[in-house]
C-alpha cells in the first residue's frame, strides 16, 4: 500500500510536468538528487510548483516508512523457518517468500497442492457443457491477488536462472508463448511452496551461494552490522 501510494505522487508530479509541455527528465530518475535539481530548474506556475513541492516532501517521508518497514519484516522473517525455507528456490527473495508465507498462514489448511493453487487464483477456468469436452480458459484470478502477483514475480526471476524451473519455463514458451509461461512457473512454484511446507524441507535444487546471498542481504535489512 506504501508504494502504491509512492507511486500514485510520482505519477502526480509527472503529469504536472507533462500538462506544461516540460519534456522528459535527462535523467534516469526524476527523484533522485540529479534528477530533483533538475525538476527544480523548471519554470512552473506557483501553484504547481507548491503542489510538486508537497509531493517531494512525501516521498520522503514515505521511503522513512518503506525503509522501516522493511526492517521489520526482515527482523520477523529471520527466526520463522518457512519463510528460510521458501527462499531457498530459484527466484523467492524475502518480500516474496514472506508475502507467500502471510497469504498461506498454516499450511494444514490446504489438504492438497491444487487447493493452495485455486486459493492465489491460479487454476484455469475450465468450461464444459454437458457431456462435452472440457475447455480450459485463463486463470480464474479469484483469490490473494497480491500473493498471485508475486509469485508471477517470482515466476519471472526463476526462469532467467538455470535450473528445473528455466528448463520448464522455455518448454512452456515455445508452445504457448512467454505470458502464459510464466503463469505455468506460477502454479509450478505453487505447488513447491505447498510440498516445501507442509513436508518440512529445503528445495532440492537449491543453490547455496545464491541462498547464501539471499540470507546475507536479509541480514543486513534487518539491520545486523
């Protein structure tokens, strides 16, 4: 919801800048220290100028709450083993594995894969007419949708990696093309999420400086030396 919200004051100072026929930033970001010099240098009506002004201040204030709420989360994710043990796959950092973990709550709740899978939304529509063929349409998107898009993250940074899911994914793809690939490693990682948790084990294809990394980085987040 915070960076939703940076986002929305990002996008209110941008169209401030485009509603006066300022051309684009020469810079890669707009809101770093480069870019702000920049957004200062332009000639803009007082009232707009007060309106970016307001919204810079904002930011600030928001990257305040992000930093510290990532800290958190870090601090809480560090002692809970199923949020370690998801991020042993291939393309699950810590916002991932935590958002997934938060989602799922206990995973005794879930008596098989497919019912965690339907729960983020990410089961096909099947339609059928009588005694007809079944026809599987797209997913069906009813659920945790924030969950849903995470792991369609996630899904993403798993299949630029080598390994089952990479092979999977470039299987997918050349059949049905790269979108509706990246939804197959959706489901797929899913489905490792729930035999992951609920049988108590690490991924069997784990690479361990990257999971090395990844435990390293939580670390420094959290705010350990």
């Amino acid at each position: 919801q915070v960076v939703r919200h940076r986002t929305r004051l990002k996008n209110e100072v941008h169209s401030i800048l485009h509603a006066h026929l300022i051309p684009k930033c020469p810079h890669a970001d707009l809101f770093n220290a480069r870019g702000r010099a920049w957004l200062a240098a332009q000639q803009l009506p007082d009232d707009e100028r007060a309106a970016i002004d307001r919204h810079v201040r904002e930011l600030d204030r928001l990257a305040e709450d992000l930093a510290l709420l990532d800290r958190e989360i870090a601090q809480d994710a560090m002692d809970d083993p199923a949020v370690n043990r998801l991020m042993t796959i291939t393309g699950v950092n810590l916002a991932v594995a935590a958002g997934i973990v938060a989602a799922i709550g206990d995973i005794g709740r879930f008596n098989s894969p497919q019912k965690l899978v339907s729960y983020f939304g990410l089961n096909p529509r099947v339609r059928q007419s009588g005694l007809g063929a079944a026809h599987h349409g797209r997913i069906s998107k009813i659920g945790r949708s924030h969950a849903r898009a995470m792991l369609v993250e996630a899904a993403w940074a798993a299949a630029k990696a080598p390994g089952p899911l990479h092979a999977f994914f470039v299987r997918i793809r050349a059949r049905r093309g790269h979108q509706i690939a990246a939804v197959a490693v959706a489901r797929k990682l899913t489905v490792l999420c729930w035999h992951l948790l609920t049988k108590g084990e690490d991924y069997l294809w784990a690479r361990p400086a990257l999971v090395a990394n990844k435990t390293r980085a939580m670390q420094l987040q959290a705010g350990h030396p």
